[in-house]
C-alpha cells in the first residue's frame, strides 16, 4: 500500500473518531505488521485532527543519503561527534574493548558512570517508575510494546527536559557526595 493510500485512510478513520491503536491495527490486519508504525499513525492522526489536508509529507530540505560510502560515513562522523559527549552506563556493550578502541580512535571523551549507580540512570529514576505506575498487564509483547509507546508518546516534552536537568543535579550531586548513593538526599 503507498503512502497516500495509508495517509488517506488513516484520515478516514480518524474522522470517524477512531482510536490510533485501533486504526493502527486494521491496517497491520489489512496489510501486515510493515505497512506503518504505530508511531507514524499516530503523527498522521495529530496532524489531521489539527487542520491538516494534505496527505503528502513535508519538504524537507537537503537531500538524504541515498548510498553509504565511506566518505558518507566519515562527513557524518566528523561533524557530530566532535560536539556529543555520550554518557555510558557500565553495560557491557559499553565497556567492551572494541567500543573503547574506537572511542579512544575518534578522540570522543565519554562521562565516567560510577558502577552501577541507579540514582544517575534517568530510566531508573524516572522512567521505569513512570511506566510501572500508568501500565497495566497486557496478553502478549506486541500489546505491551503498544501499551509502552503510547504511554512514551503521551508524556510532554517538558517532562523529558526536567528530567535531563534533574539528570545534571544528580551527576553534580554524586560527585559532590564521592559517588556514594543520593536517593536519600532527593
């Protein structure tokens, strides 16, 4: 199914003051589980529901990489990772020497993590509590994973800046305290 087919019904349906969840599943029962996500639906709904008409996406400037090459990827590299500091937890992943080899060949510094530490990890102390608090049990993972990103979609931008601040005052004070655990002192 094209683009504007899906645009188009997902308008319909919406009109007819239809659910994203269940318009999102008429068209994966239609069309199977690639036709669109459940994100992109939902987007669509926001912008009918708010005047939209048109059922073509918006311009958007500069043209996408259509090939990768290396000189794609080293442009890429260069450009962001000279401004991003990343902040790993101690995850395997993280910590494996390849990771580290490569960090330490791109010259990118990343913030030290004290060992597991889940007074700085914002999915410990704001997210998974938030995600406990307003999901309820769910028959099967596909249900699940809809249940999260609808309840992830619902929460405000501004909920997701405090956060970060809040974020900053925990790594400000975890420093201040010698890595020592901060629950307590929030």
């Amino acid at each position: 199914m094209d683009k504007l087919s899906v645009h188009s019904y997902i308008k319909n349906r919406s009109l007819l003051d239809l659910a994203a969840t269940e318009i999102h599943d008429e068209l994966v029962t239609a069309y199977g589980p690639y036709v669109v996500s459940y994100c992109t639906a939902a987007r669509w709904i926001r912008r009918f529901s708010s005047g939209r008409e048109s059922f073509y996406d918006d311009h958007r400037v500069g043209r996408p990489i259509t090939m990768v090459t290396q000189r794609n990827i080293d442009e890429r590299s260069s450009a962001k990772i000279c401004r991003i500091q990343p902040h790993h937890d101690n995850a395997r992943s993280h910590v494996s020497g390849i990771v580290l080899d490569y960090l330490r060949e791109v010259k990118l510094n990343v913030m030290a993590h004290p060992p597991y530490s889940p007074d700085l990890a914002p999915s410990d102390f704001w997210l998974f509590t938030r995600l406990k608090r307003n999901l309820g049990t769910y028959p099967d993972a596909r249900s699940l994973a809809r249940g999260i990103t609808m309840e992830l979609n619902s929460i405000p931008i501004e909920e997701y800046q405090k956060t970060c601040h809040k974020w900053i005052e925990r790594m400000k004070l975890c420093v201040e305290h010698q890595g020592n655990y901060l629950e307590h002192l929030m």
